[in-house]
C-alpha cells in the first residue's frame, strides 16, 4: 500500500496441498508476533482514555496475576523489559483449550522473572499474554470482542479473526513445515487460546497493509499516541531497545522502518511500513521457517529506488 492505496497484492502457490487450492488474496493466515502489532492499538486506545495506565503494577488490572520480586507495569510489558520469560520450545504446541485470557495465564504465571524490570530487553511472547488481560481489566470487555469492535471493525479489517481451531473460518490455509531437505509436512495441530495477543491471530496481507495505514494516518488514534507507540524504547541505564509499544523500529535504506515479524506453528509473517513514505508491505506464508525478513527488506529497497 503507497499512500493509502492498495497498489499490488497477488497470492502464490497453495494454501492446501491435498486439495490443491491457490492462495489468494483472500487466504488467511497466521501472523504470529504480529498479533503483539494489533493488540498495541488496544493498548493504546484504552490509554487515551485514561482507563490504563501504563506505568501502575499490572495487578490493578489483573488482580489474579501473582506479585513477583518487583513490580511489572504494561509499559514493560508492550516494550519486552519486564523480566517475564519467553516461551520455551514445549511452549509452543499447546493443545490445552483454556476459556479465557484470564484462565491462560495458569501457563506461566508461576514463573520467575528472569531479572528486574527495565534492566534489559528480552522477548517475551508471555508478557503480551498477560497484556490482553490487562485490556479485558481497563476495558470491562473480553479481550477477542474489544479487538473486533474497537481495532478490526473501524480499521475495515473485514478479514482478521482469532484463530479458533475447532471453527470452520472461511478461506483459512492449511498450515506446514518443511525439511531441510525440502520435504513439505502437515504442522502439528495447536490450539491457540493460550496465546491471542502474542500470537493467535489470522489476517491477509491486504488486512494488515491496511491496518499499518490506518494507524500511521491516525485515523483511530491521535498523532502522540501514535508517536508513543513507534518511539523506541530504553533501559533503565539509557540504552534504546529499538523497540516500541508492540512496534520494532529500525532503518532501511537510511528510511525509518516500524512493523513486525511473525512465526507460528505452519506460518511465517512480515509487516515493513516506511510512515515517512506512508508504504507499507506485508508477507504471509503457510510455512513455518520461511525467513521473509530479507525478502521483505529487499522489496521495501526496491520501492525506495522508484
């Protein structure tokens, strides 16, 4: 998308092999990390509101989430310098369906911090579990419907859900891995309640192009708030994180880049956008260690030789 028009999106390959169905524009996949992108702006509504503050212990909002050795705040949280851990490698096949976000939090909430909040930057697909909790705590509302009704509905992401396995959603792929050799494999079956604001949501590329768009030209939030969530984060000794609230910023080409990378079970996804150039690019497959952050650059590159 190139300032506010969709100007290429073209689907590759199949989104089923067995069946031999294309991909299209309409395919939806999984984004994986670039759930932690969508839910920022939920973060961010609620805290134009006054109903969050960012810098209160994450209990005032999550009362049933246990005090560690120190305090965790949202703001730590969205910027991975809280201390939670990240998944380790049994993390990532869930197959326990649990009944809310609240009722997930059982997976980790017994675990120790890795060192005190601030410190140091370390990803933490955890902290943005416990983030849709503290949205359903500010909000009053249950986390999957605050995001359809305040993100995707006035967003016009007409095609971005959570990604319930037991439902039939129309235009889902089927989900892969491939060998090193090559050799294409269903992905292991998951369940993905334990992980929305993480990792859990499906969406187009058409959906998330538009999303980017729609965020930069503030057209859901006001310009601070935009600002706030894209300005790189710091250490507490000063160091910047080179990320924000739910956003990695970085350079391409000397041009300021924000977006996401995205990887779960059977998918790969990435979100570039250059909000100077108001573009933005986004990529999803259905394999699970397809590596699209180059190509991604490299497309992002050539837009900026035009």
């Amino acid at each position: 998308m190139h300032q506010g028009q969709l100007v290429w999106s073209k689907g590759f390959g199949l989104a089923d092999l067995e069946h031999r169905v294309a991909v299209s524009s309409a395919t939806k996949f999984r984004v994986g990390s670039i759930s932690k992108t969508l839910t920022s702006v939920a973060v961010a509504l609620l805290w134009e509101q006054d109903k969050l503050d960012l810098d209160a212990p994450v209990q005032r909002y999550v009362s049933s989430f246990p005090d560690k050795r120190y305090p965790i705040t949202t703001r730590q949280l969205a910027g991975h310098l809280s201390g939670l851990p990240h998944y380790n490698e049994e993390d990532f096949i869930n197959e326990i369906h649990y009944e809310s976000v609240t009722d997930a939090l059982r997976k980790f909430r017994h675990r120790d911090l890795q060192f005190e909040p601030g410190e140091r930057f370390s990803y933490s697909s955890f902290g943005w579990n416990l983030i849709s909790a503290v949205v359903e705590g500010a909000s009053g509302a249950e986390f999957l419907s605050y995001m359809q009704e305040m993100v995707f509905a006035p967003l016009k992401m007409h095609d971005t859900a959570a990604d319930h396995y037991a439902q039939i959603i129309e235009h889902r792929t089927e989900f892969y891995r491939v060998s090193e050799e090559g050799d294409v494999f269903n992905a292991t079956a998951i369940d993905n309640s334990d992980v929305w604001a993480g990792g859990g949501f499906l969406s187009t590329a058409e959906d998330l192009v538009r999303f980017a768009d729609g965020v930069m030209k503030e057209k859901l939030l006001r310009p601070e708030t935009v600002k706030l969530l894209i300005t790189p984060m710091t250490t507490t000794d000063g160091e910047s994180t080179g990320y924000g609230l739910g956003w990695r910023v970085w350079e391409i080409a000397g041009r300021r880049a924000v977006g996401h990378s995205g990887g779960h079970v059977g998918a790969t996804a990435e979100l570039i956008v250059l909000p100077e150039e108001s573009f933005a690019l986004a990529i999803l497959t259905n394999s699970g260690n397809a590596g699209l952050r180059e190509l991604a650059e490299e497309l992002v590159s050539s837009h900026l030789d035009l």
